[in-house]
C-alpha cells in the first residue's frame, strides 16, 4: 500500500467509475484497475460494491476511504511545510511586537519585507510583552518584538537586544504643570498616568519615586496614538518613547516634562528586542524579518 494506491481509491470514489477515474488520474483503465485490486488484495477484502451501479464503497472500503484522505492531505501539509523551511517565495509568517517598536521601527521593516519577499503573507500582531510572550509558547506566533527584560532570565526564551527607546514623562499644551518652574516626581503623581502595560522593573521604580510600597497606573492601553490623545484632553500624565511624541512636543502640542529629581541612574527606555523559543526552529521568512529588523534598528540607531 502507497499513497499513489490511495489517490487512486478515492479518485474512484469520487467519479464512481474506473473509466473516468483512470482519466482523472492520466493513466490506462487496466493499471488503475489493477492499483485497485492491490489495494484490495492488502487489506483482504473489497473495497467497493462492483455489483452496484455507482460503485458505492463496501463498510470497509469507507472505512479506508476515511484515512485515506486524512494520509493524502497530511502528506500534501507535510510537502507544504517542508517547502515553507526551505524557500521564502511562498507561505505566511506570524509574528508579533509591543507597542513601541510598532512605531517605526516594524512598519518600516515590514514594508523592505513586504517588497523582498512578495510571496510571504505576513500576519502581525501588536501587544504588550505579557501577551505576546503567551502568544510565543502557544506557537501562535514564530517570535515577537517587545520589552526583554521579563525573559532575559526565563530558560524557555532566548533574547537579541536592540538599540533601547528613551521614554518621556509628557502633557498637554496648557496643563497646570506647564508654568511650574521646578517639578518633581511627587508633582506628577498627583494626576493620572497614562502609559502602555509597563514591567516590574519600571513599575518598582515609580512606586520607589512615589514613596509607595507598589504603584499602579491609571490607565493602560497599548496603542499609543489613543494614550496621547487621552493626555491631549485630560490632566492625565502621559510616559511613552520619545519617537511617538517627538514631533507633537516639536509643535508645543505636548509639553515634555523636566523633572529635577529623577535619578541619573534611572533611565525611562523601552529595553525592545528579540524574543524565540529555546529549542525552537525558526522559519526562513522568521530568520529573513529578524535580520531585517536588527539592519533597520541599527540605521535608526545611527540616524539618531
């Protein structure tokens, strides 16, 4: 038995004659016969009702039929798959990144990609580094790009750091802080903060700014464009990459915020990088947009 034995078995099925089966499948009538007889002749019984004028499948031969499909298909997946390892002309890449690098960094990565490999279909998606980092051992996505400390210590990934993103503390045009002549962190508590889904580290910092045991934000979202409009609009106190507001704040529609007693040893950056599976074997179109990545990281690092 072979899956060639197969294809023919459910050609016949499906057409309900060896004459027009044995066309479908570009050999002579007496060779598919024979194919049939074969396979009959392995499993020790008959696989179609010759004695019917549709040539229905016996109980057994429905049986067969049942698997065959699911081996024909499987063999047909496995080819797919095998082809997708090897080749970048074809197939569809899933990976995600965080809010930040969803800035400039992956749309402008994405789009040299979309233009080299037109063939690839990529499917991307935008979360917080908790989600994504889910998302990755549920193999619903290849690797992501996001905040790595959270799994630089995890043995179940591996990281690549990229070039780290300066955050800012930011307001509206107009905002009671603005005419302060001298802030300090204790001012900015004193209003919501609004910000993406921020770590441990981060988030132990502005509670030991605060004076607070644990610090919890005000409002959390990942899309960064609706966090400044939220702080355009409110008193809220908006703490993003400087990219994302660097022109607004160019204009005087966002204020950015001095603080004086910010530690030097405290840097407000996004620490973005790579994040795979340990163990886990990437995909030619994976490899292709990581090294894309890292290129374009690199230029955006040496523009600045």
């Amino acid at each position: 038995m072979d899956l060639r034995q197969l294809r023919y078995f459910i050609a016949l099925t499906e057409h309900r004659s060896f004459v027009r089966a044995a066309e479908a499948m570009n050999i002579t009538q007496p060779a598919f016969s024979r194919s049939i007889q074969g396979l009959e002749q392995e499993f020790g019984c008959q696989l179609v009702d010759r004695g019917s004028k549709d040539l229905r499948p016996t109980p057994e031969g429905q049986v067969v039929l049942q698997h065959a499909l699911s081996l024909v298909q499987g063999a047909s997946n496995l080819v797919h798959e095998v082809s997708q390892m090897s080749k970048l002309d074809t197939g569809e890449l899933h990976f995600g990144c965080g809010p930040v690098p969803a800035i400039k960094l992956i749309p402008d990565t994405l789009i040299h990609f979309m233009g080299k490999y037109p063939g690839i279909r990529p499917r991307l998606q935008v979360n917080n580094w908790e989600n994504l980092g889910r998302s990755l051992m549920r193999n619903e996505i290849e690797f992501f790009i996001a905040d790595i400390r959270q799994f630089q210590s995890d043995p179940n990934f591996q990281t690549h750091a990229l070039t780290p993103r300066p955050a800012v503390f930011f307001c509206r045009s107009g905002h009671p802080l603005q005419d302060k002549e001298s802030l300090s962190t204790n001012d900015l508590f004193e209003y919501p903060l609004a910000a993406i889904r921020l770590g441990i580290g981060t988030r132990k910092a502005l509670a030991n700014l605060s004076g607070k045991a644990s610090f919890e934000q005000h409002i959390e979202c990942e899309h960064i464009p609706l966090l400044e409009q939220i702080v355009r609009n409110t008193n809220a106190i908006g703490l993003g990459p400087l990219e994302a507001v660097r022109d607004a704040v160019g204009k005087g529609e966002l204020i950015q915020l001095q603080l004086r007693n910010l530690p030097n040893s405290y840097a407000l950056q996004a620490h973005c990088g790579v994040v795979t599976r340990t163990g886990y074997r990437l995909s030619p179109a994976a490899r292709a947009m990581i090294d894309l990545v890292k290129e374009r990281d690199q230029n955006l690092a040496a523009a600045a």
